[in-house]
C-alpha cells in the first residue's frame, strides 16, 4: 500500500512538471516561427497559443489534483487530463495547419515536442489512474 | 538454491541509488552507439541519394552562375534561386561530341507562400528528354504531368489534392515525392508549361529580376550524360572549349565538398563516442571495483551460507547484465525519441544530405547499442567478479581485508 502511494504521488509530480514544461516549453523553449518581416504572424502561430492554453489548463488540472486529498476527485481530473493531452498531440498540423516546410521550426521543433510531451502526460495521467486504483484496492 | 537464483534482482532492488547510477551510465553508454551511428549512417544515406538524385554526369549553367557558388546552393543545398540563358544553347550543345541523354531544366523560386514566410524552389523539366527527375517522379506518380500541375517534395507540407499558389497562379499537388534526403525534399516539380506559365506570372507580377526575358525562349541549365565511349572529363573539356558564355560543370565534383564535411562530421561524432565510451567504461569498472569491496563481507557470507565461487562471479555478473540490459533500452529509446521526431532539426544544424535508415536498419542499430551497453556492463564487471571468486573468506569475517 506504501509503494502504491509512493508511485501515485511520484506520477502526480511528474504530471505537474510535464504540464508545466508543455506550457513554458511552448512559449519560450520550442516556440513556433517567428513573426514575419510585415509583423503577422504564420499559421504555426495559432497552434502555439492553441497548445499553450490547453497547457494552461492541464498545469492547473494537475495543480488542483495535488491539493486535493480525495482520490474520487484525483481521478477524474487525471481522467480529463488524457483526452485534454491528446488534444494538444493533434493540434500541431491536423487540427491546425503549420507551416510550409518540414525544416521550419514550427514543424521541426515545435511540433515533435509537443506530441512527445503531450504523450508523456497522457501516459504519466493513465499510470497515475492505474496506480490510485490498486491504491483503493488494497 | 532459489535464493541464490532471485538474489542478483534483489540486490538491485535493494540499492536504488547504486543500480540508478550503473543503469545511467549503461543508457549513456547505448545513447551515444544509437544516436551517433544512426546520424552517421543517415548522412552517408543521404550522400548515396544525392549521388543517385543529381542522376546526370554533366551541368551546363550560364557562365556568369558558375563563378558564383549560387549553383551549387540550389542544386545541392536547397536554396532557392534562378538564372536563365538563351534557348539555342542547348542547340549549340547538343551538337558537341559525346552527348549521350541531354535535357534542359527551368529554375524559378517562388515568393513567400501564403501561409509563411519561406520560398520554394521550383524546377520545370521536358518530361519528353528528362532523364533526372523523371525516375523518381515515376516511383510517387506514375501518370504524365499536365498544366499546373506540380509534383511537391517529401518535406513540404502539402498533399495530393492540395492546391498551391505561386505567383498567383493556383497549382494543383499531383504527387509527393519519397523522402530523398536532399535538396528535392524541398522543391516543387513541374513540365516545362507549368514553369513558363508562372515565370509569366512573375514577370506580369513584376515579381522577377529577369524583366526582359521570354520563356519560352530560355532554359536555366542543361543536364547531359556522356555518350558511350566518352567520359564526363571529355565532355566538360569540348563544352568548355568550343561553347561560349556558358560554363560545364562534372556533377560528381560539386558533391566533392559535401563529401569531406560528411567525413568530418563522422569523424567528430566518432571521436566523441569513443570519449564517450572511454570516460564511462572506466566509471563503470570504477563502480563495480568500490561496490564489491563494500559488499566483500555480503559475498563472504553467501560463500559460507554454499554459495560457490563460480556462483559469486555470476551474481556479480548477472547484476551487471540486468542493469546493463535495463540502461541499454532506456538509452536506445532515449536515442530513437531524439534522432526519429527531430532529424529535420539535425539536418538543419548539419546543412548536409540526411536520410534516416529504413525500420529494418534502425532495429538492426538498435539492437547493436543494446548489445554494446550490455556487454560493456558485464565487460567492465568481470575484473571485479573475479577478484569476488578469489576472496578468502575466513579473512573478510574476521575484519582483516
């Protein structure tokens, strides 16, 4: 029961740090282009702040799941953390469109990072569930 | 007996700290093996494809591009551009001794696109004499092109039945290239009527340098392979010295340099493996050494509770397999997770041809980094497992050694 606590409140930090690294991470670590030389912006653009605000949301989820000490509340806040992930995974180039060629930043950096972060939370949210479970079980 | 069989296990779960470390530096170890050889084999991949992409043995330009490194930009490193010469050029060649297949080719770059701010790289051909692009074309498309049609390569984000605008005339994606590793990753393809109708554009647009120019009258280069009998030095040498105002080029000389910066960079990553491989083998055989003479008293008790010397070696051993097992997929999957979704930003950083391995050549670099990480675990542990099998026990319980 001690372990099954322990992996619990390790993957509930991990899910913190995740969603703070995807919300951060978008904005000044793997950023989409940069502005072009007339001042608007490229489509990538519009994914970026479309991830950084589901990496808002999923840095608050995990927030408020460390404070809270129900488990029923946990849960489902771990269990709407997954499509809420998921969604950011598809927002770079298929819910949004990005740039023109794979060389470019948005697509050679940003988007790569995203999916791999964004699977990582939805992964580390399953676990979590998996473990809280096996937690209540015993 | 049992016991002796789960123990190794045991003693890993037993020190996380000590087994964290040793699996860290086993990952690092197969990080290095799978990441280095799988960005070397991919660039000499790319090389290959380059070889095979440029598909011609002679390049004829206007002689004023040839003094300039702008062909070598677009042919080989994707940077867009155009220049044009006079069609009869390619009359006044094709005249020359020892022209096998020769074809002319339409460069023209667009302007930004309307989503970003990057130009592309356009490139007209006469399907009827292409001898180049055709081939690759024919593997991704296997019907002819028509007007405005055009043909996009492996890494622009357009597909098939997208509709691209260039010059204000929208093209239609007929096909996408394969991934070649190249400049042609980037370039879009189009016939001879396509090229024309948006060098037109361009000119109408004043969008184009070239204001004075007739397209149907200009070509940007000429691709030439030397008849049988001839070679390319031949062939350079007799454009060179009867064409005027034009410039042979031998294409396997343009790949001259890429080539050495390829020998270069494989010789650093090479070189930083091996520091790499040095520093943590010796740190490895370091950890084994102290581990077992804090734990000389553990094994001194399992030697008097049975166990045989042959079976304190293989404990020894067995621990640095499993974590040398455990670091080496963490490494190898670590490796696969940088080089797989980010090789355009290698290949950006490099500014060299990279074409990354098929499934089957990267599970073949996989499982080598695996092994390597492994063996060098249990390589580096023999030295102690052997001094453990020689411990005299009778000494260790008393304190003296």
């Amino acid at each position: 029961m001690k372990k099954s606590n322990t992996f619990e409140k390790l993957t509930e930090i991990i899910l913190v740090l995740l969603s703070v690294i995807l919300t951060a991470g978008v904005k000044f670590l793997f950023h989409a282009c940069g502005q072009k030389e007339d001042g608007s912006w490229m489509h990538c653009h519009d994914a970026e702040q479309t991830v950084f605000v589901l990496g808002i949301m999923l840095t608050v989820m995990s927030v408020l799941m460390l404070i809270f000490s129900e488990e029923k509340k946990k849960r489902w806040i771990k269990i709407i953390m997954i499509p809420t992930a998921l969604t950011a995974v598809f927002v770079p180039n298929i819910l949004i469109h990005m740039c023109m060629m794979k060389g470019m930043r948005c697509l050679s950096v940003m988007r790569p990072a995203v999916i791999i972060i964004s699977l990582l939370i939805a992964a580390a949210a399953a676990v979590s569930i998996y473990y809280g479970r096996k937690n209540k079980e015993s | 007996m049992s016991i002796f069989k789960s123990l190794p296990f045991r003693n890993i779960a037993g020190k996380p700290v000590r087994s964290f470390v040793l699996v860290l530096l086993t990952a690092l170890l197969s990080l290095t093996v799978m990441g280095g050889s799988l960005i070397v084999s991919s660039l000499r991949k790319g090389l290959d494809s380059l070889e095979a992409r440029l598909g011609a043995d002679v390049m004829v330009v206007p002689y004023e591009q040839a003094t300039k490194t702008k062909i070598e930009d677009i042919v080989l490193q994707g940077s867009t551009g155009y220049f044009y010469m006079d069609k009869t050029f390619m009359d006044k060649v094709a005249e020359r001794e020892g022209i096998g297949e020769i074809s002319p080719q339409f460069y023209l770059a667009s302007a930004s696109s309307s989503c970003c701010s990057i130009p592309v790289q356009i490139i007209g051909f006469d399907p009827e004499t292409d001898f180049t692009i055709s081939p690759w074309i024919k593997r991704s498309y296997g019907k002819e092109l028509g007007k405005l049609d055009v043909v996009v390569g492996n890494d622009l984000n357009a597909f098939v039945g997208d509709t691209l605008t260039f010059y204000g005339q929208e093209c239609h994606v007929a096909a996408k290239l394969d991934k070649t590793g190249t400049s042609y990753d980037t370039t879009v393809f189009a016939n001879a009527d396509t090229i024309k109708a948006l060098i037109q554009s361009s000119l109408d647009l004043k969008m184009n340098n070239f204001s004075d120019i007739d397209p149907d009258k200009v070509v940007s280069c000429i691709l030439i392979n030397a008849g049988e009998g001839y070679s390319a030095d031949e062939v350079v040498n007799d454009i060179n010295l009867h064409v005027k105002k034009v410039k042979a080029i031998k294409t396997k000389e343009m790949i001259t340099g890429i080539s050495d910066s390829l020998s270069g960079v494989s010789e650093v990553i090479g070189i930083l493996i091996a520091a790499v491989w040095i520093l943590g083998v010796v740190i490895l055989l370091l950890a084994f050494t102290m581990s077992v003479n804090e734990r000389k008293k553990e094994f001194a008790v399992l030697r008097v509770m049975g166990a045989s010397r042959r079976k304190l070696a293989a404990i020894v051993l067995q621990e640095a397999l499993i974590t040398g097992i455990i670091g080496g997929i963490a490494g190898v999957l670590l490796g696969l997770l940088i080089v797989l979704p980010f090789n355009s930003v290698i290949e950006e950083t490099l500014k060299l041809p990279f074409l990354l391995p098929g499934a089957g050549g990267i599970a073949v670099y996989s499982a080598a980094a695996l092994i390597a990480a492994a063996a060098a675990g249990a390589a580096a542990s023999g030295i102690s497992a052997f001094r453990i099998s020689r411990i005299d026990t009778g000494l260790i319980l008393r304190g003296e050694n």
